[in-house]
C-alpha cells in the first residue's frame, strides 16, 4: 500500500468547489444542514447492502451506510427540510470505481411531491455540471413501455 492519496491532489480543489456549491444550493433553499451519527448499535436492514461492524467498549456497533434513519427522526421530531453531506460505509464494495467509504449527500424536502423533487435534482445537476443539460421527464411505467415494451404494474 502505497503513502500517497488515492486521488490526484489536484483533484481537491474543485471537490472543495463541488460542495460549497452544493451548501449554498441548499443554503438559498432554506434547507437545514444537520450531521447524525456515523455509529449506530443496529446494521442496515438492506440485505443488499453489507454494513461494516466494530466494537465500542465491548458493544457491538455499525458504521452507517447512509444517514436515512436519523435524518428521519429529525423529520419526525420537526426539523423541517433538511440535507447532509458524510461520510458512509458499506462492506463488500471494493474495486476500481467502489470504495466501502465514500462521501455521500442525502436531502429531505418536506410537502415536495415527485414532481417538485425532479426539479430540484435537476436544477442541482445543472448547477454542478456548469451548464443546461437536457432531460426527459418521465414515469417509471413509461420508461419500461418505451424502453422494454412492458407495463411493469400489470
């Protein structure tokens, strides 16, 4: 194992771009940044989705794999809308392209239905690629017709 980062050095400063330009999107939103806990006393409940185990003063605990469960809990005690940029961990995603710690943003929106939810995703996307990408709106059953020829809800 070699002492140099995995990633260019060069590589930081735009990452350091990247999510100053993600706080301030979510700042101008008035969407609350929070920071849950990375250890939790239970594993993931996805059984796709292998959790990583250590041990706390003899207790057995789990790094997080996203922070879904306590940003939940904020939602349900009141918070209101809010995101979170951090660090998770997931077992068994080790390769070229998979690090099993990898920095991961995850948001809630309060009375936002799906359609007001793909508008946000895009018009981040938008703001981070640094130009007006296309797209194409469409249903999930839309896509299995036009793309497979099959209603995925018969």
């Amino acid at each position: 194992m070699s002492w140099q980062p995995a990633a260019p050095v060069d590589a930081l400063p735009a990452r350091a771009r990247m999510l100053h330009s993600i706080r301030a999107f979510f700042m101008a939103r008035d969407v609350l940044e929070v920071e849950t806990p990375a250890l939790s006393h239970a594993a993931n409940t996805d059984p796709a989705i292998a959790s990583l185990e250590t041990r706390v003063m003899s207790s057995r605990c789990f790094l997080h794999t996203s922070p879904e469960f306590p940003m939940k809990r904020l939602l349900a005690a009141g918070s209101g809308d809010i995101y979170q940029i951090c660090k998770v961990f997931r077992d068994g995603e080790s390769g070229r392209y998979h690090n099993p710690e990898f920095t991961l943003l995850e948001w809630y929106r309060t009375g936002f239905d799906e359609h007001a939810l793909i508008d946000e995703v895009l018009a981040l996307i938008r703001l981070l690629a640094g130009e007006d990408l296309d797209s194409v709106k469409m249903t999930y059953r839309e896509l299995f017709q036009q793309s497979l020829g099959i209603d995925p809800q018969r």
